[in-house]
C-alpha cells in the first residue's frame, strides 16, 4: 500500500502507518482498536462521523509521503 484510499480498512492502515492515529482522534473516532476499525472503510467511518472524506485521505497521504 503506497496509497491510501477511501476503500482501505482503518486497521490496515493503521498497521502500516500509525503515526495516521490522531487524525482519526481529530474526527471523533476515539476507539481504533475497536472492531469497527479493523473491519470499517476509511469511508464508512468519515460517513458515520460527518467527515471529509477527501480530505483525510489527502491529509492521510500527505503524511505517508504519498
């Protein structure tokens, strides 16, 4: 995964990326460990949270060096 997408799983991407964490925190989703996470889209959580998804994804992969 070189970059992340709306499709990709919170908790895959927080394995390979965990310094990606707080913007999650930013958005209201304070649980990453939860089952949620591990199985949930980074678009079903932006939806569920009334976030943008674009842009975490492009403050996500601003981050990783994408």
């Amino acid at each position: 995964m070189n970059t992340v997408t709306k499709n990709d799983i919170i908790g895959d991407v927080l394995d390979k990326y965990p310094q990606v964490a707080p913007f999650f925190f930013e958005m209201g989703m304070h649980c990453l460990g939860c089952p949620s996470a591990r199985g949930e889209s980074i678009e079903q959580a932006c939806q569920l949270h009334g976030a943008d998804v674009d842009a975490l994804i492009n403050k996500i992969n601003e981050a990783i060096g994408a």
